[in-house]
C-alpha cells in the first residue's frame, strides 16, 4: 500500500546545504502488548545532527491535544544521522525510552516543532505554529483524524494504516517518490536503518527502464530493461538531443525471462551531452537510424540534459510530458554516470525516479538514503518559483476574495482569502497580513501567518471563528472594518511590517486591495496613493446581489490590480463564482504584430495593435501571447479601455502604448497572439481554446508543438521578412480587414503603431512577364513552395504585381529580369493560346473530343423526338376515354 502525503516543512535546520530533520518512520501498532513502538527521526545529511531547539509533540485524535511532549535537548542524532524515541524491548536501543503501549493507535499525529517559536506542553490544544514536520495517522477502523489533518497537514487526508499490509509488524515509511516529492508507505519495520524505499516491482507500464550507463566517449554505454516476455516485440531506440533523430535502434530479446542488459555503443549515450532512451513496441525497422522524432507514445523514456545544454522541449514534451529532464553533473567521470530507477513512484517516463547509484547488473538496485529535504511543501522567497505558474502571475501569494462586511450586526462571516497562484500547498513563513484604517492610514490590526500552510489547492483562509468553512486563522467577530480601509499582505523575515518602515510600509508588499462604502470615495486617498497608485478604492456594493457579496479575483493575476476584482457570491476555500463579462465585442481584430527581437534596429519595438469600430469597449476580451520557447501562455492580460476614435487599440511598452505589457514580458520572437473572449472560462493558462472563444489568431512560429495546441487556426502560419523593409524595423501588418486567422490576410511590413498599415499598392506596381518552366522535361513541388506541378510544359504569368515600397519594387523587378528568368521567358515566347503540348495535353485533348461527340449525339436524339411528335400529335379524345375508363373500372 502507498499513499502519497504532503509533508509540512516550515523551518529547516542546515548541516549541508540541503539538509534537515524529517519524521522518518513510526510504528505505532504492534502485534500483541505494543512493546516495540518507536518514531525514528532522521537528519538528510545522514551524519551526526543536534537537536538543541526542537520538541516532539504527540496529539490525541479524540479531543485533538497533546498527550507526550518531549523537549529533545541535549540529544543528537547518530553518526548516520537517525535518532531514535520508544519502547524498552526495542533493537537498537531508543535514545529515549517510553513505556509499553506508549504511541496511540489512531487517529493521532506525531509533530515535530522549532523549540523557539513557541512552548509546547502536554493537554495543550493541536497547533501549527513552529510546526518542522507532522504525520497524520489513522486506521481503517478508527477514522475522526479530519481536523488534526486539518490544522498539521491542511488540504491533505490522514495516512491510513493498513493493519493487514504485512503478516507480522509493520510501520509507517517515509519514501521519495520522484525529485523531490515524498510519501509514506506501510512496509517492515527499520528502526535506526534506511527505509524498505524498493522501487515498485512493476510500474504502470511493463517492461521499463531500471539502469543506465552514461558513457564518458570512452567507453560504451549501457541500458537494463525489466522482464519484457510478456511484452511482445520491443525496440530500445536512443535519441539524439541535438537533431531529434534516432541515433541507435536496437531490438529487445524477449524470449528471456528477467533482467535485460544491453550495450550501447560509446559515440551515444555520452554523458557530456543532452539525449534520450525510450523503449517502445515494436521492431528496430521501425525506427532506422536518422528518422525524426515521431508520437509515438514510448512505454518508458529517460530524457537527460547535458551540463550547458538541453534538449529540445519538442523531445521532452514528447517522451516525458509534465516532466524535466535529468540534469547530468558538470563533472564527468571517467567511467561515465551510473543511473538506477530508485524512486517508489508507481508511473513511468519519469527521470526524477532516478538517482545516481553504483551499478548492479541482474541484481536489485542498490539505492542510497536520499540526502534531500522534503520540498513538497512550497517555501516562496526561499525557493525558485515553481513551474507553469499560470501567466501573469508573479510567484507570490495573492489576496483572492475580500468580504468585510456581512449581512447583520454580528458580522461573523467576514474572512479574507489568500491563494497562491502555483496551486500547491505552501508555507505562509514570513508572510504579514495589515489591516489598515483610512482614518489614520495605519494599520490597526499586525497578523503574522508564520506557522501556517495554504491547502493542497493553494488557499488561505482567515476569518470570524463561526465562518463555515473554518478559517486557519480565527478572528474575533467584527473584526474587518468596512471601509474606508485597506487590506495588505507582506513577505517580511525581519518582523512586522510597520516597524521595518515608517507611514504606509511598501518594502516586502505582496498585493492589497483598498476598499470604501458608498459616499467615501475620497477617504482612501493616501492608502490609494501607497498601496495601489492610480487606482480607485473598491465598492463592496450590498445592491449587487440578494444577501451577502464579497470582492473576488476575477480579472487576472497581476498583484496590486483593482480591476481584477468583481463584486461576487463568497466562496471561502473554493474557486471564485465570477460573474460573466458583457457580450464580445464586434469587429475587433488583430492588426499588427511586432517583436522587439525582429531586427537589430533601434526602433524595433515589441507590441501588438488591435482595429475595431472606435470607442467599442474591450471588456472581456483578452489578448494572450504564446511563447515557443516556453509551454502555455506567456502573458494572458484582460483588455480595458476602447479602441480610440482613430479605430486602434496597442498593448506595448511604448509611450504610445494605451496599455502596458506586464513588467518583464513582451511579443517573442517565435509565438503566437491570440485574442479571445471570456477570461473565467477559456484564456486561462491549460484551458483548451475553441473556436466559441477564439476572436482572431496570429502565429509566427514553426514550431509544430505551438501549431498543435492553436489547432482550431486557419491555414499556415507567418514570419516577419526583413528583406522586404531593407535596413528598417519590421511588423506582421493586416492588410485585408476582416478575414479573421487567414495567414493570406498578412504581409511584413514597416511598423505603424496607431496609424493605417503599409500594406501592397497600386503606387508601387510593376509589370512582370515571365514563363516558368524548367529546363527539365519535367518539374514538381518544392519542400515549401507552391502545389504546383508540371510534365513537359509551361506556365506563363503576366500583369501587374503590388509592392509595399521602392525598395520592394526594386526586388520584384530584379528577380523578374534576372538571366534565369530572361531566358526562360525567350525560351516559350510568344505565347500561342489554345496550344497543348506534352503527353498529357494530348490526353486532355482526346478525351474533350470524345465528350463533345457524345453531347452532339444527344442533341440529335432530342431534336429527332421533337421533330416526331411535331409531326404525329397525341389524340386528345383516346386519353380522355381511357381516364373514364378507368374511373368506371374502379367502380
């Protein structure tokens, strides 16, 4: 049995770099008396560790206190870094000792807190602050563990102890399951050793990669595959990082029970260099060395990066979608790495199942302790941001739903909502809440939520103490004014905000929300002006909604942005119910395109230009910008204003922008616009765009895995030419107004913020005449020209063409009078209408003459019939008998 676990981890004690103290494994239910209980701690540097400062608390599931608190001064762990607490009988010896049946079955917790943040004593009520690691446990019979769960591991259930996991004993196991993320496991019990962490026997898919070796360029490479008998044909291909292309493909010896090893030659698999293995079904002569990378699905695949250099994101999204490629180390040995499958994880394509290991070939993988602190738990401002925060967003937690004022006079439903934008569980250390008056524009009430942790979805809650759902942190009734007033949420290591810095503190501001009641608009004004400048307060408006309403995150996630908020239904620890934007806009297209990275011009500047009827609000349009180089949505940015009374709208960094860019971001180089409507329900960063959203698209990218995830465009895609503006800076301008994702509708020109594009014209035409035709008896279609073909012919073009400039025009008229061109135009002049040449006019001609007869036929046959009846006319008089002859008969 193995469930997965959130491990609460706040505050770190360092030996290394990386190293901490982790509640390790617990035994908690022992056959018989209970005379080997134990919770074994364990230090990641895996040597000796004080543990000065910390307290082991153990709380009572019925009543949720605590019923053994010990103070673990004076102790340290072992010389490999475990420390061990329990019962007499047990081998090794516990460095501290407990009577029998001392560890409760269940629903308990054991809790290991940081000494100095607060004093921990026996009967004291469940809390979280100072909290280091936590364990939640309970058995399928007991049950009733939800609020410990709640307060210790917030979002995440109870472990559950299955009693009937093992004939004898069993405990539960701390093991990693892939990088950096942990779990716990029912397993035999290890005191004072490593954990039983074997990686599973088989994974979801079967057979799998266990091993590999990396060559140096010395010497070869190799690749240990599971039992694949039953698997039927599998073929080990190993790709190359640089080209997408198969390097090696080799066939897998099915016909043997056990461990497969095999060889790779030294000239792949280096590992200096960025590359991949993958085991498919199927034969080696599907993949023949030099083929490109295809979609077919691998049943497991080891993507691995190169120190300097990565592979492509089209083969890592490819292989192991959802996951980073192993990072090689920058120093090689000279006998290469050597990679073992150590990670519990249950699924395949994973490189984070991996660790470097010594290599054990045809045996059970040899896996060290990991060295690794349990970073489930997100720690901002101590951390690199996660990946794939949705766009905008700036890493940090974010003020989501506001509601200060609540039907009655008990005003006890008032609450205010944090989230953070990766989605995850996170630690709250060092995050500061204010609550400020407008009166005085100082804060009335200082909250430090060091201690506390965000649910698994990301979500905060603090609030009146008989809000349903229950807060994390209760407040007293009344607590929230009603406005004038401001709430703001900080990152300060160093104590409250108001004492780092005098008036309004901005230093360490994450986001605030200044709101009023009616008739107090101008109340606000130096709260406005500090927290969010340009900004006016927010109307928590009782009128909008029957009973009670709340200031909810709607419009996006840019920090310190009042417009993002939307009077609302409350919805405390749960997704916003926001209301939906006014109808789309008619008319509004894309219109120009520029990357600041087109050109080395100076006046190459990135922005993007909207065209639609003047004054037309944008109001629930929003104009997302894709990136190539990076998955998802690099900007996704709610629109506000109206196009102005000269038919443009631009998003840019220029002084002539109407709306900025956020700070940092800009038009790629490779990418797409998109402009879509509806930001709640389809602009949001993974959501699928339909083609119900979809107001205008504009990809200028090859890259086959952008083109895929725009599917619903038309057509191909456009990039910029610099050769048609010479020297100057360069745009994707629009030049026919209403044909919506046609990439015929686009042309490169000169860029024209706020003014008419430079499109082809009539002032700048030329004539050409030219006769293409090879010199060949026969010519066909380019890899990226034109769906023409010809067999022994010519194709003659004549009349004028359309150029941007002079400078255009001048290219046209070269390419038209080159030699080439010249001589192929002498070689067929002068053209003779209706003339057919070749094999295949010749067909074309007899099967016409053929048609013709026949049509000339039919026309006799018509005329000949006319012609007869003309002559011999019905007799009238024996039709009208013969219909009362009828009639009668049916009588």
């Amino acid at each position: 049995m193995f469930v997965t676990l959130s491990i609460c981890f706040c505050l770190l004690v360092m030996v290394g770099a990386d190293s901490c103290l982790i509640i390790s494994e617990i035994n908690a239910d022992n056959p018989g008396l209970d005379t080997t209980e134990f919770v074994e701690l364990y230090h990641t540097s895996g040597q000796r560790a004080s543990l000065d400062g910390y307290t082991l608390v153990f709380y009572n599931g019925k009543g949720n206190v605590a019923y053994k608190v010990l103070d673990l001064k004076d102790h340290s762990t072992d010389d490999r870094g475990f420390f061990l607490v329990g019962s007499l009988d047990l081998m090794p010896k516990p460095a501290i000792l407990l009577p029998p049946n001392t560890v409760q079955n269940g629903p308990d917790a054991v809790v290991l807190y940081r000494t100095a943040a607060a004093r921990y004593l026996e009967k004291m009520n469940v809390t979280a602050v100072g909290l280091v690691d936590a364990v939640v446990y309970m058995t399928r019979r007991s049950g009733g563990a939800e609020f410990l769960a709640e307060v210790l591991t917030p979002g995440e259930p109870a472990f559950v102890e299955d009693e009937a996991a093992h004939e004898s004993d069993e405990s539960i196991e701390r093991c990693l399951l892939s990088d950096d993320q942990w779990g716990f496991r029912v397993s035999v019990p290890s005191p004072g050793q490593p954990n039983n962490c074997t990686p599973p026997a088989a994974p979801l898919t079967s057979p799998f990669i266990n091993e590999l070796k990396l060559g140096s360029g010395q010497v070869d490479g190799s690749v240990e595959l599971t039992d694949a008998s039953a698997a039927g044909p599998v073929v080990l291909v190993v790709w190359d990082g640089k080209t997408d292309k198969v390097s090696v493909s080799m066939d897998v010896d099915t016909s043997r029970n056990g461990l497969n090893f095999m060889t790779v030659n030294k000239k792949y698999m280096k590992g200096d260099e960025s590359g991949a293995v993958a085991i498919y079904s199927g034969r080696a002569a599907d993949f023949p060395v030099g083929s490109p990378l295809r979609q077919t699905q691998p049943l497991d695949a080891f993507v691995f990066a190169g120190p300097g250099n990565k592979p492509s994101s089209n083969l890592t999204e490819t292989l192991i979608p959802g996951r980073l490629p192993y990072q090689l180390s920058t120093s090689l040995r000279e006998g290469g790495f050597y990679l073992s499958r150590c990670g519990v994880a249950t699924w395949a394509r994973d490189p984070g199942t991996f660790w470097e290991a010594p290599q054990t070939p045809g045996l059970p993988n040899k896996c060290p302790w990991p060295k690794i602190c349990p970073h489930t738990i997100l720690i901002p401002g101590g951390t690199d941001s996660p990946p794939h925060l949705p766009p905008g967003s700036s890493g940090d937690f974010l003020i989501n739903e506001l509601n200060t004022d609540t039907p009655g006079a008990a005003e006890d439903g008032e609450y205010i909502e944090l989230w953070h934008p990766s989605g995850l569980r996170a630690s709250l250390q060092g995050v500061w809440i204010l609550l400020f008056s407008a009166h005085n524009n100082k804060p009335y009430r200082e909250i430090s939520l060091s201690g506390h942790f965000t649910t698994a979805k990301g979500y905060f809650l603090l609030g009146s103490d008989r809000l349903a759902p229950a807060p994390s942190l209760r407040l007293p009734p009344n607590t929230i004014q009603n406005g004038p007033d401001a709430v703001a949420l900080y990152r300060s290591l160093s104590g409250p905000p108001s004492a780092v810095q005098r008036g309004i503190p901005t230093r360490g501001l994450l986001d605030a929300v200044v709101y009023r009641q009616r008739g107090s608009d101008m109340e606000a004004q130096e709260l406005s002006k500090a927290l969010t400048p340009g900004q006016l307060p927010l109307l928590e408006d009782p009128d909008v909604l029957p009973g009670d309403e709340a200031l909810s995150r709607c419009g996006g996630l840019y920090p310190l942005d009042l417009s993002a908020f939307s009077v609302a239904p409350p919805t405390p620890l749960r997704e916003n119910i926001c209301p939906r934007p006014p109808p789309a806009p008619e008319g509004v297209v894309i219109s120009e395109v520029s990357s600041a990275r087109w050109s080395n011009h100076s006046q190459q500047a990135g922005f993007v230009e909207l065209q639609g009827p003047p004054l037309t609000d944008l109001r629930g349009l929003v104009l997302s910008v894709f990136d190539q180089d990076v998955g998802g949505t690099a900007i996704a940015l709610p629109l506000r204003g109206v196009i102005g009374q000269d038919g443009f709208y631009v998003v840019g960094h220029g002084h002539d922008a109407d709306q900025a860019f956020p700070e940092g971001t800009s038009v790629p180089a490779g990418g797409a616009a998109v402009l879509c409507y509806d930001l709640f329900s389809v602009c949001r960063a993974g959501t699928a765009l339909t083609n119900s959203s979809l107001r205008d698209v504009l990809v200028f990218s090859e890259n086959q895995r952008l083109l895929a995830s725009l599917s619903t465009t038309r057509g191909r895609q456009v990039l910029p030419s610099l050769r048609s503006v010479g020297n100057g800076p360069v745009s994707l301008s629009r030049c026919s107004c209403c044909q919506v994702r046609s990439p015929s509708s686009w042309t490169s020109s000169s860029p024209t913020p706020h003014s008419i594009n430079i499109c082809p014209s009539s002032a700048y035409s030329s004539q050409i005449d030219l006769c293409l035709g090879p010199p060949a008896s026969s010519w066909q279609e380019q890899p990226g020209g034109t769906n023409v073909s010809c067999v022994s012919g010519w194709l003659r073009v004549q009349g004028d063409i359309q150029a941007l400039s002079d400078h255009q025009r001048a290219l046209i008229i070269q390419t038209a009078s080159s030699d080439s061109s010249a001589a192929r135009v002498e070689a067929c002049s002068p053209p003779i209408t209706g003339r057919y040449t070749g094999a295949a006019s010749a067909l074309g001609l007899q099967i016409g003459l053929i048609v013709a007869v026949l049509l000339l036929l039919g026309l006799g046959a018509a005329l000949f019939t006319y012609l007869y009846r003309r002559r011999r006319p019905l007799d009238y008089y024996t039709m009208e008998l013969s219909e009362h002859a009828e009639g009668l008969s049916d009588l």
